[in-house]
C-alpha cells in the first residue's frame, strides 16, 4: 500500500462515486445553492488538460426563454437522430433523453474559441482539447453524485445552432448541455440498460495485453 494512499474509508466513498453515477434525465425540480453550484464547477475547474490550456468554458442558463430555445434544438435534433436510427425509430422516442426542463440548473459545456495556438500536447492529437473538457464534465458528475445530485450529459443538438443561440465566437464549440439537480432517486443501473436499448460490455473484453486482440 502506498503511503500517499488515503485511508479505507476515503477510498471507498471515491470507488462508491464512481460506481454510482447516472446518467439522469429524470429531475425533480428544486434548486441548487449558489455555494454548492459553485463548489462543483470549482472541481470541474480541477481536471487534468493536456498542456494546462484549460479549455473548457460553462454557460449558466438563467433565462427561462432561453432554456426553452435549448429545449427545442434538442427536439429537433431528437427527431433526425430517430429517422438516421432506421428500424429503431420508435424505440428511441419512446426514451427519455434529457431532462432540460425539469432540472434546477442548466449549463453549456463548451470548448474555447483559439484553441490552435496551443500545440503542447496537440501536434499529433489536436482532439486532446475535447478529452480535456471531458475530463472537466467528469469531474463535475462526480462532484454532484457526491453532494447527492443528478446530473445528465445531452448530446442531441446542432452545434452550429447552439453556439449561434449563445452568441459564441467563431471558433468556440458546444459539447454538452448539462441538466444539473435534485433527483427522486439515482437508476440501479445506466438508464439505457434498465430500457434495453444496449447492455454495457464487460471489463475483460476490453483490456488488451500488448496488442490488440481480436474479438
């Protein structure tokens, strides 16, 4: 055991956040303290980036208006995702895919306008800058587990559409809408598992030893 290792205690409620965070859309309302919004998008703020360029930037939506215009995009993004689907068109619309307009907060992750002067950590991988900001929302989704809240990551939307509805500059892209708040209960399961949309794959097959193997 490492001396830098924290104690049984500590490490269990880390590996017990890890094991217990959703992916929610059902929320029931509420709200979130200024003070605890702020802790989290602090240890959001905390993650690893690939040459410390710390590219992510949130948006906090505050105007009921403009949620409803989020809400719509996703909508309308919601319905081609359903025709590229094909076969399971009806399927899909019958899950819930977001939670916009029931969550206490709503924020825009999103990646910063100028990211091609940063070259550190970027020359053969310039898609590290996204790994960066993921890293960003994952820190937040465990924080938010932690402090006993839900939170679900949107990718149903144009992002050409949304960066034009928040007015970000050229170069700038959204990445995820992040519906944030109480919730009634957390799934026993990842959600599209408790659907059967898909069932999630099993650590040993994807752990490889020394090459990639065949499967």
């Amino acid at each position: 055991m490492s001396a830098h290792a924290f104690s049984p205690q500590e490490r269990a409620a880390v590996y017990r956040t890890i094991g217990e965070r959703r992916d929610m859309r059902h929320f029931a309302g509420g709200e979130v303290a200024p003070e605890l919004l702020s802790r989290l998008l602090n240890a959001a703020h905390q993650a690893p980036s690939v040459g410390l360029m710390q590219p992510w930037r949130f948006i906090r939506i505050t105007r009921p208006e403009l949620r409803t215009a989020i809400a719509a995009l996703v909508g309308e993004e919601r319905q081609r995702t359903a025709q590229a689907l094909g076969e399971r068109s009806a399927e899909f619309m019958r899950l819930k895919v977001e939670g916009i307009e029931d969550c206490a907060e709503l924020l825009v992750a999103a990646l910063m306008d100028g990211r091609e002067q940063h070259i550190f950590g970027r020359r053969t991988l310039p898609e590290m800058d996204l790994a960066s900001l993921a890293c960003a929302i994952q820190n937040l989704w465990l924080a938010a587990r932690a402090e006993g809240l839900g939170m679900g990551w949107v990718s149903l939307f144009d992002p050409g559409a949304l960066a034009a509805l928040l007015g970000m500059p050229d170069g700038a892209k959204p990445v995820a809408i992040l519906c944030l708040g109480p919730v009634q209960e957390f799934y026993s399961a990842p959600m599209l598992a408790l659907e059967g949309w898909t069932t999630p794959r099993p650590l040993h097959d994807l752990v490889f030893e020394n090459a990639w193997e065949a499967k």
